[in-house]
C-alpha cells in the first residue's frame, strides 16, 4: 500500500506539500497539485478514512448503450432502496484503466463497497491489480456476470450452461438438426464458452445435431455480420442462438433483408429478455435472465455487512437460473 512518503517521492515533492494536496488542495500552485495527484492515481494511493461510511454503493457497468445493463442497474438501484442503500453509476467503456481511475475516485470518498456489472475481468485473463489493491484497502467487492481469477469477492451469474441447454433443447424439440451459436469476441475468460458448451451437451445427447459457431461483435450490428458470415460458410443452418437479444435483432434483421421468413424458414432464439425482444417482428424467442433474482442477491451483500466474504484465495460464483421465453420467432423445422 502507497504510502504518502512515497507520493511525494513519485512526485518530486515534500511531504508537507503532498499533504496540503491531500487536504488543503486550493493552497498549492495547481502545477504542483497536478505533479502530487497524477502521483497519486499511479501508486493507486488511498487516503485514510475519517468518519463512518454512508449507505452509499458505486455501480460499475460497461456501458448505456445495451438495454441489458440498463435493466439490471434499475433493478439494482430499485433493490437497494428496499433496504436504505443508495447506488452511484459509474460507466468504464470495458476499460481496465477507467475501472481502476473510477474504483480509487469512489474509494477516497469513503464509499467502500463496489458493485461489477460484467467486468473489464469478464473479458480478459490478463493480471488486473487493481481488484486485489483494493481489498487489502478493506474494499469491499461484488462481481455480476464475470469475476477475476484469485479473488473469493462474491460473485453472482446467471447460469451460462443451463442457458445453453433450454435454447438448443427448444430448437431441437422443434426439429432443428443445423443449429449456428453466435457469440462475442473469442476472450480468454471462462464465462465465454460456457453457453456453448451447453449447446453442445444437448446436442451430443441427441440424434445427428451439428452445430456451429461463429465469434464476432455485441450488439445489432454485430449480430448482423455474424450471421452474414455464418451463413455464408454454413447456408444449411436452420436455427440460430444469439448470446444475446440485440445480436438476434440483428440476425432477424439480415434475414429480412435476403427474404429469409422467420420462423418458417428459420428459428431465431436471443439471450437477455429485454423488453425490446417484445417490439420487433417476429417477437424474440429468448433465454431470460434472472435480473431481479441477482439484484435481491445484491441486496442481501449490502445489508450484510462486515460478514461479506471477501478476500484474495479462491472464487466462488452464486448461480441463478434462467429461464426461456417464447416468442415468435422459433418454430417447427420445414
């Protein structure tokens, strides 16, 4: 842990002036001020607390941009009113270094428990320090959907491998044999394969399944080009998973486009169940994840208190069962 001696050593100055930064800020030259602070944010120095915490949580999600975030940080912040809590969002762009700026800036503010929705961690198998620094700081961390490896922090996940199976199980029972996966990017995380392993059991356990998949970008567009490019290897696939519900927009949107009808001529099934899966034509078929069973786990870890667990050994995951949901975009193979 950084010490204030170090900072101003980092910074060319003496204690004092390090120390009048830290709480007088307006009385140094702010060339000196911007010398101690960069300083600070790269020693990852936190200051020593005064005063009793307020209920107060940081929420660190990727992004605005995807409903489903947006729908799991007002199930959160609806949660923790329940119970006197109150939530600060915070946006990271998936980037480890905004993460790690955002978490210290909400540490020095004595708000000491913080909240990962799908984490830079999710995504990557790379060393990120900044989690561990934090709890030897006496943070104490949430991860949603996608913790780091070393860090028994509580983690809470919907279960990738039971949403897996109920999609390829709903398109097999409808008589799909040629089924395609779309995904995101290839990651090293452990949470990226698992849908599709799930996939892939039930289609072991059946007759004669073949599936396929194809890596490519979130969203709509990256579901549109995902799905251009596996059909244009694979043009005998007549079901479609989407690990998502804004890549399977993107899927029925390609398809609508070539004249491809949906569902009679392909089933279409999306991930997330948000609310914009209702206004599209066909409505989605998808795999709904449980938000507001994880956002009253989140609840229960606020009021908890000092028996949080966390610590830097092994992870452990609380997992929550999704569940399917169907639309009209999945039917009976032709």
């Amino acid at each position: 842990m950084a010490s204030l001696r170090d900072v101003a050593k980092r910074a060319g100055t003496s204690v004092a002036t390090a120390s009048r930064v830290l709480n007088h800020p307006e009385k140094v030259h702010p060339d000196t001020r911007e010398l101690v602070e960069n300083a600070m944010r790269e020693l990852l120095f936190i200051p020593p607390k005064t005063g009793q915490s307020e209920p107060i949580a940081a929420l660190f999600i990727p992004n605005l941009h995807n409903p489903m975030f947006t729908k799991i940080t007002e199930a959160i912040e609806s949660a923790a009113r329940e119970v006197g809590w109150s939530i600060l969002l915070c946006t990271t762009g998936d980037d480890a270094k905004a993460e790690q700026l955002h978490a210290q800036e909400f540490f020095t503010r004595q708000i000491s428990s913080l909240i990962f929705v799908s984490s830079v961690a999710a995504n990557t198998a790379s060393y990120l320090p900044h989690y561990k620094s934090l709890l030897k700081m006496g943070a104490q961390l949430i991860f949603i959907n996608g913790s780091p490896d070393k860090i028994n922090a509580t983690s809470i996940s919907d279960d990738e491998l039971t949403a897996g199976r109920l999609a390829a199980e709903h398109l097999i029972s409808l008589g799909h044999k040629k089924i395609g996966f779309i995904t995101g990017k290839r990651t090293s995380s452990i949470r990226s394969p698992l849908r599709l392993a799930g996939i892939k059991q039930i289609a072991e356990n059946s007759h004669d399944i073949n599936v396929k998949s194809m890596y490519g970008e979130w969203g709509v567009e990256g579901g549109y080009k995902s799905i251009a490019q596996l059909k244009k290897i694979h043009p005998d696939i007549t079901g479609v998973i989407c690990a998502s519900d804004l890549q399977a927009i993107g899927v029925v949107k390609y398809f609508h486009e070539i004249g491809v009808r949906i569902p009679q001529d392909v089933s279409v099934v999306g991930s997330d169940g948000i609310d914009l899966g209702k206004w599209v034509t066909p409505t989605l078929t998808t795999i709904r994840l449980p938000v507001d069973s994880m956002a009253n786990a989140v609840k229960n870890w606020l009021v908890s208190g000092k028996n949080r667990v966390s610590s830097i050994s092994s992870n452990s995951e609380i997992l929550f069962k999704p569940e399917l949901i169907l639309g009209n975009s999945s039917g009976l193979v032709k």
